[in-house]
C-alpha cells in the first residue's frame, strides 16, 4: 500500500502511541511527528522512537502531514479541531480515536462548520488501564477490534485509506453507524467502568476499608482493574456519551433492583435463574472470542 | 506437626480438592477418604491421586477420620452436618470452607442441638472461576489468605490444629467474628458477584446482544470473569449472606443512582471526584497487596 509520508500524532499516549509503533514496524509511514502539551512527555516518546519530532503546538504538527490522528481525550477535540483547522493540507485525511463517536462528530461539525469529507471518525476497541507513551507497544492492536464510523460526509476514500492503515497494525476493522457505536460500547465498556469506580468509590467509603481492601482478592482486583483506569479520560467519555450510557444504566438499575428483592427475600429460584443466564452468555462469550483475546479496554 | 491421620473431604471440586493435595505435598496427612454425589467424579479424584478412597455416604467416610473438612455449597451443609452427627469420633475435629459464616454457624447449631467444641469454621478465600477437582491443584492457597472465625463454644485447641494446617498450604490464616467476616465478604466478593452477574444477563437479554458481545473487550472480560462462577454455589451464598449482602448492595445502588444522576447531568466535576477517588483507592490496594497477588475468588 501507499506510505503515508508524515503522520502527526495529536496526543502521544498508549493508543497514540502504540499506532506510531505499529506503522513504524510495518514500514507503511514515512515521517511521524508528535504533539501534545508536555514536552518531557514528547522528549520520551521521542527517546523510545515513538515520534521523529515534537512540537506543542497541533497547527504546527499538522502542517504538511498527509495523516493526522486525533488521539487526545473526546473532552479536548472541539477545541483542537478549531486550533488545527486552518493548517490542515486539503488532501489530509484526520482519523481519531476517541471512545464515543456522537460527541466527536459533534464536535468536528462544530469546529469545521460542516463535517470535513475528510474526517473519518474511528475507535480502536484496545487499551489497558495504563495510560502513557511508556506503556505503548506496536502489538497492541493485533487482533483486537477497530470500528469507523463515517458520516454521509464521509469521503469513502478516505474510509478505506484509514481501514487499510489500522489494518496494517493488525487489528480487525469494520464499520458502524455512529449511534449504534456508541449503545454498544455505553454497554460493553462504559457501563462497566461506571459499576467498577462506583463500587470501589463505595468501598473505600466503608469504615472497615482497610480490613475490606486487605480481604479483596483475586475476583476483586479483576473485577475493579478498569477503576485504575485515567478518572479524566473516562469523565469525558461518560459525559460525551451520557444519552447512551444514562439509558444502559436504568435498564441495569432496574434488573439489579429486582435482583436485590429477590435476595432480601432468599428467592433462591429467581437468583440461580439470572445467575445461569449470566454463566451461559458470558462462557457463550469467552467461547467465540477465544481463550486469549486478552488485555484491552 | 502432628499429622493427620485420616482426612475426610466432604465435596471433592476445587477447594476441597487442592486442600487434600496441598496437605499431602506438606506431607501431614496420612490417609484420604473422599465423599460425595457423584461416583464418576470420586473416580476421577482417585485417579488424579487426590483420594485415597471414596464413599457416597458421608457417615461412612466420617467414621474413623480425625479430621473432617466440609466442601459442600453452604446450602447443603445443615443436611450434611445431620447425616454425619451420629458417625463422628468425639475427638475429630470439623472444619468447612463456606463462603459465608453465620448460616453455616447456624446450619451446625441446627443440626447438631447445639454447636460443637470441634467445629472450627473457616473460610479459604482462594479459588477460580473454575470448579472441579481437575481444577484443583496443591498452590491454591500459597499466599492467600484463610479466616478462621471460632465460636464461643468452639475449643481453642481444635482452632489452632485448624490454623496450623492451613499454614501447611501456605496460607496466611487469621480469625474474625463471623458477623463480621460476612460483613466484609459481602462487599468484597459476594456484591462483586452479583453486579456481574447482572450486568452480563442485562446485555444478553438486549436486542444487539450478538454485537454487544462481538464488541466486549478485555476489559468486560475481567470485569465479568466472576459471572462464569457456579451458578449454583452462589444462588447458596447469596442467600445463605443475604443480610449483609442486601445492605451493602443497598448502600451501593444509593451511590450508583448518585452517579447516574452526574452522568445524565453531564457533571464532570461530580463525576471526575468519585473516579478520582475510587482509582486512589484501587491503585493504593494493589500496591498493599502486591502485584501478584493474582486469581482467586
């Protein structure tokens, strides 16, 4: 395939980074220029290889790229669309990474005046709860799920330019509508960071969390590991998609508040019901996605 | 230490299992007598060299041993403790490893009129999503901890002979009021045990399950790992705990309705403050404990 010949990288964390890498070892990027608001955090990305150059300044970064990611919390892209806007190339294509698409297309509309053809909305469905250019590694998407989202907008040239580059690092690409996106993943990932910080929230409330915390074991530290997730990254991302994760979260409420009679009044018929329909979909689940599709968010 | 002479192991899965194997690498038990349901089970055990022997009849498999160790769900302890009554050594000493600790306290004083000087009732709390004695394995219980929690009319010497096997398996072993110790498990293990249960049958039963769960990473796996637990098992726990078990789940529906009410607001500050919180805590947990500190239930 082409080689994109400079690659700017707005925000150079696990996601950004890791990318960065993963086109680097299959040789289909040029240049790869980073940008971000930390310069000590851009000198280590470029001291690991990660980037070639650093600047602060994403006007700076996307001028003459031909690729520019948009790898920077859904809260801040608003306001880095606007900032970049005027030094965009008018052949760039602009991908981002953000968790919920709405929010970003939202976000784009707002600061484009209309939704670039060239922008083509994406989410790589990869992560662990480190965050950071050390914890970057080129393997990251191997395997793993990436969903775009174009618009109507969308030019279908520029969709198939980034699913061909995500499918460089390995990863499984297809495409759904912007609002499914984000039920699905208000289900799969945003809801369960909401039980897991609350719980701990709750926990650490208690007056006997230290004898709580030294009981915990290994279920626990499993069940809770996205609470040690970024709390700024993950505000953003429930805010972005409140309409979705609020509506997933009152069906939840509602099944856990019955869950809750059926416990208080030791119906244990109704509880082992739920309990096996869990088990079943859940190791229907571990069945079809393979014993190792492992660490990702 | 004194060994033991003939170990009976009432429900050869898991627990049962690994402590029988464990017991024997420490090389302070003699003789293994097996009991439970299932014959074609019992074979395996004795096969996989974790019995000596096997019986179907728990009076049968009492009758002689000095130490008699209970693995039954705690739904089925007070029949059990019944039919073992009038076959038990008056110097044996009885241990189980129930989950939950008062209904097994209550179970015993049922059965037995009052409670025993010899029931020392534990709990291991090691264990996988795994069940089975092909699960089993002797390193269950190295590192983890064991809650004893006597009895008033429980005798300290059958506690400490108790404790002092445990710490064969390498276990850290330590006591607690039974209240208490359910109390603390409710929150850490058995409320965690429900939310996921739950969340995992709320997305089955959507519309989208079959994408939702294409789209599940690895952090939905972690998170759900304990809703691939016995069913069964835990119908017993939440039932067996479902004082304290309801009221924590109660005090977190409170927080998690709070939370909800931030999300639908789009309050980053409100919600940035509890993610912040619970993220501190877990990362302070896992720095106490050790990154290793790694599956059990």
């Amino acid at each position: 395939m082409r080689k994109v010949q400079r690659l700017a990288i707005i925000g150079v964390g696990l996601i950004g980074g890791s990318l960065a890498r993963a086109l680097r070892e299959a040789d289909v990027v040029g240049e790869v220029v980073g940008c971000g608001r930390d310069s000590a955090h851009l000198q280590r990305a470029q001291a690991l290889g990660v980037v070639d150059r650093w600047m602060t300044n994403p006007a700076e970064a996307v001028t003459g790229s031909d690729l520019v990611v948009i790898a920077v919390p859904v809260g801040a892209m608003c306001d880095l669309f606007k900032t970049i806007r005027p030094a965009l190339a008018p052949q760039a294509i602009v991908t981002d990474v953000g968790s919920t698409k709405l929010g970003v297309i939202a976000a784009a509309r707002e600061a484009f005046g209309k939704l670039p053809a060239s922008f083509v909305p994406g989410h790589p469905i990869a992560g662990t709860e480190q965050t950071g250019v050390e914890a970057s590694f080129a393997e990251l998407f191997q395997g793993r799920r990436v969903i775009l989202t174009p618009t109507p907008e969308t030019d279908p040239v520029a969709t198939r330019r980034v699913r061909e580059l995500w499918q460089q690092t390995g990863a499984q690409v297809s495409e759904m509508d912007p609002r499914h996106h984000d039920q699905v993943l208000a289900a799969t990932s945003h809801l369960p960071h909401v039980l897991a910080y609350a719980l701990v929230d709750h926990l650490a409330a208690m007056d006997d969390r230290t004898e709580i915390f030294a009981y915990a074991a290994g279920g626990f530290r499993d069940f809770t590991r996205i609470a040690s997730s970024s709390p700024e990254m993950w505000r953003d991302i429930a805010c972005a998609n409140r309409e979705a994760l609020t509506a997933v979260l009152d069906g939840y409420l509602q099944d856990l508040q019955q869950l809750r009679e059926a416990i208080a009044a030791g119906d244990g018929e109704a509880i082992v019901t739920v309990f096996r329909r869990a088990k079943q979909a859940r190791d229907r689940l571990i069945e079809l996605a393979g014993p190792n599709a492992g660490a990702s968010a």
